[in-house]
C-alpha cells in the first residue's frame, strides 16, 4: 500500500464569495457566509447561503492538508480556564487494526495535546446554556442561521406548516442559548475539535445533512476519505461522520478531524469491534471506554452509541422481513445473546455520559433496531428501542450531556409522521437525526431518491438532521460521485423542508433563482442552483455556446415556443394597456356555457 | 440530414419472462404481466409486476418498426360496428412545418386507413361504461392492475392511509366499467390506436407515469424520439407525450405512434402553431380543428388542451415570478390579448368534444395557469384556471368524452395536499395527473429529485398519473439517459405513493425484495429491482467477482460488520434455544436507571 498525500478541492464556487459576520457578544468571531453574486443587470443584492464548506472555497485560505486547518476555537475554550491540557492516552497497535510497515497508514505530522475538562467542572454547551453563559459558540451559530438577513425584513413572508416547531423570525443568541438549555438543540463541538466552525441541530433551526464517509476492510484509503470529507462539505454537508472500519481507524481519523470545519460523529463501536478482532462476544466494557476516550481526545464532535437495545427487544425482531439491519445493533445484539446480560452500552451509560461530558462530545443515540425494509417499519421493536431512548437522553441530560436521537430507516410514506409524532413524545423534543427514511425498497441504485423523498417529508415534520444515502446504499461504497449525488439531494430535502415549515429565510435563494430563470440570466440561474456545475454543464449539452447563456429561450423549446418569453411579450402589452383597465374589462368576460350543474 | 432507421432496444429484462393471462368475459383478451423468477433456494413463487414495456420485452415477438406493431384492438373495435373506416384528410405541407427534400422525415411505410363514430353513435369507453357495457379493453385493465394475484389472498394486508381513495382487494371488469362511467377513471383508447395495451387511468388504480419525448425546432431526430418512446416504457413509462416541435412533427407521430404499445398524447396547439408560422396571434379555430382532426386519424390517445385560460385570468398572472411557463398557456394567452377576446379552445371546447368523441380521443385539460415557481403556486390564477377546468370537464362528460385535469408545477410540500382538495373538489373527481410538482427551485440539474418529493406525495393524496420531471428540466431536452432517470425516478414516486395508499398489491414486489436482501440471493436483489443494470453495475464496482454475488456480507460492511449475517446468526441461536422461553426470560429485564421523572 502507498499512502498518497491527500489532495482535495479547494477554490470558490462560482461567482461566489467567502464574507463574514462579526460578532456582538463576542466581537472577534468572524463568521462565514457565502454571498453569490448575480448579474448587474438584476439590480439585486447578492444571495446569501448558508456556508458549509469551511476555508477549502476561500481563495485567501492557505490549505495545507498535512498541517491542518487553523484551530478556530482555542482561544475560546482556553478563554473559559475550566479545561485543562494534559498528556492524553498513548496511541496503541490495535488503535490502527495492528497495521505496521507499509500497511500502516502515517500518523498525522502535527500532534495537538488533548484537552478536558478540569475536575468538577460541566464544559459542555448544554451545561453553559443552562448557566445562562452565551458563548461564542452560540453567537456564532445564530449570526450563520440568519444568512445575514435582517430581523424583520422578511418577516411578513411567513408561509408554512411547521408542526409545531417554532422558528423565529430572527435568530439572537440567547435563543440560541435556550433552545441548547432546553435539550431542543445541540451544538456539536468537542473541545478537542477546535478546527470545527459552530453549527447546530434543532426543530427550530435550518436543516442539517450528515454525510457518511469511512475507510472499509475491503476498500478505500486515508487520501480518498480526506478528500470524500472536503468534497462532501463543498456541496452542502453540515456534518461528516466517519464510519471507518478494518484498519487504520485512529490515523485515518486524525487526518479528517485536523482538517475538518465540520464536526465530525463516529460509531465507537466499530473500531472498539475491530480492536478484539471483529469478535462481537468478545467486546468489553473496558475496551469500549478505551476507545471513548481516544475518540474523544482526538476530538470526534458526537458519537453514535446503540445503548438502547436492550434484550427483551430482541425476541421482537424474530419475525422481521430484515431482522435487524443497525451494524452496531446487530453486533450488540449478538453481544447480549451470548453474554445472557444487558449490554454494557446500557448498563454503563452513566459512564459513558462522564466520559463525555469531559469533552463536550454530543450524543446520537443510535437506533439499532430502526426498520431495514417497508415490512417492518414503525414495530413493535423499533418503537420499544426508541422508547428506551427517550429514558437515555434524559439520562443524558442531567449529565449536562448534548443528545440527539437517531431514527429510520425504511418507513413508507404514511408512517413517516407516526415516527416524528412519537419521537417527540418521548424523547423530550431532543433533536431527531435519520437516515432518510426509505419509501420503498424496490430501487436499489437509486436509494438517494427513494430516501430523498422520506427525509424531505420527515425534515418538513420536525426532524433537525437528515443522515444522507447515495446512490450506492445496499450496494457498495460510495465513491466520489455518489457522495456529491447523496449530498445535493439531501440538501434538496432539507431545504425542500425548510420552506415548507416557513423558515422565514428559506424562500429567498428560489425567488432569487426563479426571477434569474424568467428573465433569461442563465449563469445567475446556474450560480444560484445548488450544483452549478451540473447545472452547466446539461445546458451546454443542448446550446454549448457563450450566446446562448444571453438567449431569451430556452434549449428545450427553442425560441417560438418559450413560454416565458412570450410571457414577457405578454406583460410588456399588459402594462402598456394599463393593468387595472386590463382587469376590469376581462373581469366579467362572458362564459359560453351553462352553468356547471346544467351541463350535466 | 440523413435518416437512419430507427433501432431500439429489445429483449427481455433479466430472470424476466412476459407471462399472459386470459380473460373470462372475453376470452380472446390475453393480458400481459412480467413474472420476475427468484433463486429456486428461496421456495418463493415469481414476482409478478405490471408491464407496460409491449412486445419489446417478448424474445418470441417479430419487432420491425418499418412495419409497425400487431394492431391488438382492431378486431374488438370492428366486432363493436359502430364505427367505420374513412378515406381520411390527406397529409398537407404545413403538417411537416413544409419539410422537403431531405430535410424531410419519411412517411410511416404503412397507412392504415382512419375509423370514425358512425354517425350517431357514442364510442367512447365512456360511453360503453355508462350503457353498462364491460368492454374487452375494461376487461384487459382489470386483470392487468390485479398483477396476477388471487382476489382475497393479499385482503389481510391492507395498510396504508388513502385519503378518500377507495381501492377494492380485487380488481373486477365491472368495478372497472363503474370507475370509468362515474368520470373517476379513463381507458385511453383512440380507435386509430389498435397497437395500444389498454391502461387505466385513475385514483381507485395503480398509480401511473407519463414520460415526455419530442422532437425540438433545436435538435433531435424521428429515430431518436421512436427509440426513446422503446426505451421509456421499457423501464416503465405507462403513457408517453409526443411533445414535438419544429418541422416533420405529423410524420415522427406516425413512426410512434404505429410503435407504441402504450398511450400516446400531445399537445395538438404546438403543431397548429407550427402551421401558422410559429405566430400565436395566428392561430385560428379552423387550423386548431384541422389540426385535430389530422391528429385523431392518427390515433393520438389523448389530446392537451388549455382551454381553461380565460382573458380575466391573464391579468392575475402579472405579479408572479415567473409569469405563464406553460408554453400552451403562454401561447394563448398572447392569442387572447391580441385578439381581446376568449380564446378559441374555450369558445370551442364543445366542438373539439364532439372530434373527440368520434375517435374516443381523451383529453388532458391544461393548466396553462400553473405556477413555474414556489412564489407563484397555489396563487388565484391557478386555482381560477382550476375551477374553469372543472366546468370543462363536465362539458366534456356531457358529451361522453374522457377526459382529465392536468395539475402543477413548482408547489412547496405544504401546499401540494391543497391542490389534490381543491381538485377533487371542483373537477368532481375526474383524475388528475400532474407534473411534480417540484418542491424547490434551488436545484436545476436534479429536479427529478425536487420534483420526485412532490410527486410521491401528491400520487399518495390521490393524483392518478405523474408526468415524469427529467434531470435536464429547465436546461436542456433530455437524451436517453436522461429518459430513463427520469422514468426510473417517477416509478420510484408511483410505488411509493401506492404503498402509502395501501394498495393492496404493492408490498409484494418491496417484501420479495428485501426477503432476498436479507438472503444474501444477489441476482433476486438486482432483478427484482427497477433498474437490475445499474444496480448489479454498482455491486460490481466494488465487488466485481461472481462469487461475491452469493456472498453472505455487503461490499460497504465487509464479512466481520454485517449486520444482516450478524442477524443471521442471531436467528439460528435464538431459534436453537426457543423463542417463547427467550422472550419470556427477557421480558422483565430489569432497568439499571431510575425511572424518567426521577431522573431529570
């Protein structure tokens, strides 16, 4: 195995540019935004977007993978002098599957000491909110909500069915602040993780995408996942989780956490499985807090952990069309059959939660028996299992630890509700992450769309983050392309969801399209799409010329049939006549017919 | 420009035989379906899902699009004696946009001579179904949505949410005929279209697709147009749109059209523009008349028509972002405000009935009001259009004409279920097929996604057949890939839209799927699946060795990380120890933790 220097892309989007916000508060925050430009011709302000992609898309960033990106948050954290530096755990063989030699992925160049809490000390953003401390962390993720838009400007726009989330018109810190104290929203942000810019996930905040990326025993390689990591952000992902399998996990993770903007979630179970040989029953409690520990002082932002799945559900899952389809549910499953106990995730979640809150690394509880087929969505297993995480993130709140709760799966359209309703009654409003869900599983290779149209339906319902599916889910590994396919479409979900719950800022990037799109500015119509380069280059397929982006048609119809330029003609003769005049005469035009009831 | 005869692409889908069944009432009538074989290992009988692909698919069928396909219907149209065959309109210049020399698509090889109502007598299956008539085509519907099944054997599943649709378990001839006679469904059925499969169109039905193909004034040729309509239904489309402009458009019709095993509509405006060199103001009554004359001879199957624009509705579309994008509506609107007066298609309405119901051509009332942006939809032009469509369609039920209601667009979520209401409010429950709608217009270049959101939810309210959105909307005509994506996707909507409407046959596919998904049975997988290609492609990317396809692991897990072997294996210890004694033992495992009051 050679190990190639990761290379990944980097540079603005088009007509796109990095700008920041400072802040109040917290006067040195600078947060990012990306502001695109449109034609001056429109004499409209540039569209401001939500900005993911970190400093890669900055032209004045100076990127350097084997460095790492600036440690953004440090001063902050030391700031607070209620953590401490100190020597942190020793790398160890099994931390990288026994590889050595050329097999052996390379440490990352630069080693930050870990830091953590000072003893009796609560860091966590929970433990801050509930103090009434809004920290900078919090102005930050309230200034990259409002996408730079003013208080009440668009606040006479509102338009939606939110379900009963409750967005304000204006997002100010101390919302922020509350909606964290309540448990309603977490802001995941290992201290360990200061690279990472703030972000949250909330019912009542934008919707956020998880991309998956992760090496596996059969394929892939540090390299390729940095780069998966960079790529995925550029199209939109608000988080990355690194489901790294067979060797080399703890390197291959030092690389993406040092360069990550995002925070960056694990399965500690999986490298915690890898380290005793694969062999479920030979998991322990012990190796598992080992490997919490180093997840945590490497600076993973939440961690994914199945401690929901207790055994009197698995008897439950017996007659299931798919069994149970969770990788950690399934192992913890195993677990609990040979030991005849509780799982130790169950019975030391405490400890868990100690471990943790030390770092401030958020939870996910993970939904091991979520439905991996339409047959057995919403049972009797799953919902058992979800009922025993709403007990857990109680558990973890009063630790001061930040927890959101993982739902489905597979789930037809007509129950996808049923999940959000009953995610809501109990686990005490904690934000809801899920994987899609899937509306039907008779299109493998196509598993983004069939989950795109659940996630967008279940995030339009309340659930704060969408865990992303690509193409190749049931199939294989994604490679680049699928990553960027899973991401955009489940950026089309979540913000398809973020209009229809009224989000008071949502609708501004498709007005702006659409008027780019009826007043013929192609390229603004492409910068201001979600992918512009896709959306390019189709349109270059059909009328590859430079004029053509001036053409007052369209390439589908040519220009006798553009409806929108006959449109135009229309309105230009409209105004001409003097609109009112126009409507009164055509107001009681004549109807040739009988009334409806006569004709029949 | 040369032509090239059109090849297309035939053979069968894989492990996929197309099986027939025969009718009781007419047992001359042999209905195909598609019986898709499973690995003898799994003991489970074929899958049998609808077919909409015709002879194509059949390795025993003799293909040759010089000669056209069998004309199945001929024999039961001639055995009814109430229509004739007619000399016909001869082919003028301006049918082919005055074409000539080599610019010229060359006629069909074979002319059948036209058939006509004879004088008096009322052919539409509208017709037949309200003298209570079960005609052979009800008939060949009925046994083509049971797919096969027994009529009570699945009654036990029912699950879903129908929203006031009303599914039976089984499928008759005469709950067809009923269906049909109350306006709720259509049978599509020119009697120049003898190649045709029948199909039904309606809410108590399976869900449809239409795929749009056509030529352009830009681009595209008769033999591409011929291979993309093959290649569409291939992959499911159930009904297909001619949406040709530009020249030869009456001589490409032709070549579909004596191919088609499905359906065919079109919008005959965009040809009667064409024939008045591409200027809206002057059209006329005469040319639109003519023009559908030309088109019924033909065999179209359903014709659109905007005749629900009315001169008061213009004004109303002013302050919209996007104005009028229906090329349709644009176009008479433009005809309407030069004129200033109604447009011709609505003082008319009752005289294009009386064309159509001589030829049993079903219409597509237009929306040429439908709103191109999420700022423009559900606005009071669209919903002013809608009831006037409503009017319409019960003019045209007076005159026994089929007929349904075309329906948006660009409709956020939250407002897509308002549409499905307010059309079955006014439009007294004819069958709406819609476009969509897309639930965002942030992503050109993937808008069978934004749109396939939209479709799955507006097919589960109730909508009957979705006009499929290809990747290339807004930027370019689709190619055949596109076609296929796009149909794909839409398929994707359509079943997930049944499953949610608890039809009552729909989990069978999804079941027997997953059954082979938790199996390990590979080749079940990808046959069983939409598109067996593209999902054994991207299998064989990461695992390309035969032997991986009986693999017990996924390609994304490896062996150690399956979570379905893992399952496996939970199943057989579980099952050596007995289930009931498990379950028992497990039930009361007590909790470690405090209950959830106490804990906060």
């Amino acid at each position: 195995m050679t190990h190639p220097s990761p290379t990944v892309t980097t540079g603005p989007l088009p007509a796109s540019r990095r700008v920041w916000h400072a802040g109040v508060l917290h006067p040195d925050i600078r947060v990012p935004l990306r502001a695109i430009d449109v034609h001056p011709t429109a004499g409209e302000p540039p569209v401001t977007v939500y900005d993911s992609a970190g400093p890669y898309t900055d032209p004045d960033a100076d990127i350097a993978i084997e460095r790492g990106l600036p440690r953004l948050r440090d001063a902050w954290i030391a700031a607070r002098t209620d953590t401490e530096p100190y020597d942190g755990r020793h790398v160890k063989p099994e931390d990288n599957g026994f590889a050595d030699g050329e097999r052996l992925t390379p440490e990352f160049p630069v080693r930050h000491q870990p830091r953590r809490a000072k003893a009796g000390r609560a860091i966590t953003q929970l433990a801050y909110a509930r103090a009434g401390i809004v920290t900078p962390e919090m102005e930050f993720v309230a200034i990259r909500e409002n996408l730079g838009r003013q208080a009440a400007k668009h606040a006479l726009d509102r338009d939606g069915e939110a379900f009963g989330a409750a967005i304000p018109d204006h997002i100010t810190p101390e919302f922020v602040r509350d909606e964290v104290a309540r448990g309603r929203a977490i802001i995941p942000a290992n201290i360990n993780h200061p690279e990472a810019e703030p972000m949250i996930i909330g019912r009542n905040f934008l919707v956020k995408v998880n991309a998956n990326i992760g090496n596996s025993a059969v394929t892939s390689s540090m390299a390729e996942e940095v780069d998966k990591m960079v790529w995925a952000i550029r199209w939109g992902a608000d988080t990355v989780m690194d489901l790294s399998t067979g060797r080399n996990i703890h390197n291959i993770r030092d690389w993406i956490l040092r360069n990550a903007p995002v925070p960056i979630g694990t399965v500690p179970l999986y490298q915690a499985l890898e380290k005793v040989g694969g062999v479920a029953e030979d998991l322990s409690w012990e190796v598992f807090r080992d490997t919490l520990i180093e997840q945590a002082e490497q600076g993973v932002d939440y961690f994914t952990i199945h401690a929901g799945l207790r055994m009197h559900m698995i008897p439950m899952t017996i007659d299931r069309v798919t069994g149970i389809v969770s990788r950690g549910g399934s192992i913890m499953a195993k677990w609990c059959l040979h030991h005849h106990k509780e799982s130790f995730l169950y019975e030391h979640f405490a400890d868990i939660c100690d471990i943790a809150r030390a770092y401030d690394v958020s939870f996910s509880l993970g939904d091991g028996l979520r439905p991996g087929s339409i047959a057995d969505a919403n049972d009797q297993a799953q919902f058992a299992e979800l009922e025993t995480l709403g007990e857990l993130a109680r558990i973890a709140w009063a630790k001061d630890c930040q927890v959101m709760i993982e739902g489905p799966g597979h789930v037809p359209m007509h129950k996808i509700k049923q999940n959000m309703d009953k995610q809501l009654a109990v686990c005490g409003e904690a934000p809801f992450y899920t994987l899609g869900p899937l509306t039907t599983d008779i299109a493998p290779g196509y598993d983004h769309i069939t989950s795109g149209i659940g996630a967008a339906m279940i995030g339009w319902f309340g659930t704060a983050m969408l865990c992303y599916v690509t193409p190749k889910e049931h199939l294989g590994l994604p490679d680049r392309d699928d990553v960027k396919v899973g991401v955009v479409t489940y950026k089309i979900a979540a913000h398809a969801a973020d209009l229809a719950k009224g989000h008071p800022a949502a609708r501004i990037r498709d007005d702006a399209l659409s008027r780019a799109r009826f007043e013929f500015r192609w390229e603004d119509q492409f910068n201001l799409s979600l992918d512009p380069d896709t959306a390019r280059s189709m349109h270059d397929e059909t009328l590859p010329n430079a004029a053509h982006k001036t053409a007052l048609f369209c390439s589908m119809c040519g220009p006798k049939f553009c409806s929108m330029r006959i449109s135009h003609d229309i309105r230009a003769e409209a105004q001409k006549e003097g609109m009112a005049k126009m409507a009164e005469r055509f107001r009681d035009g004549g109807s040739l017919y009988v009334p409806l009831e006569e004709a029949e």
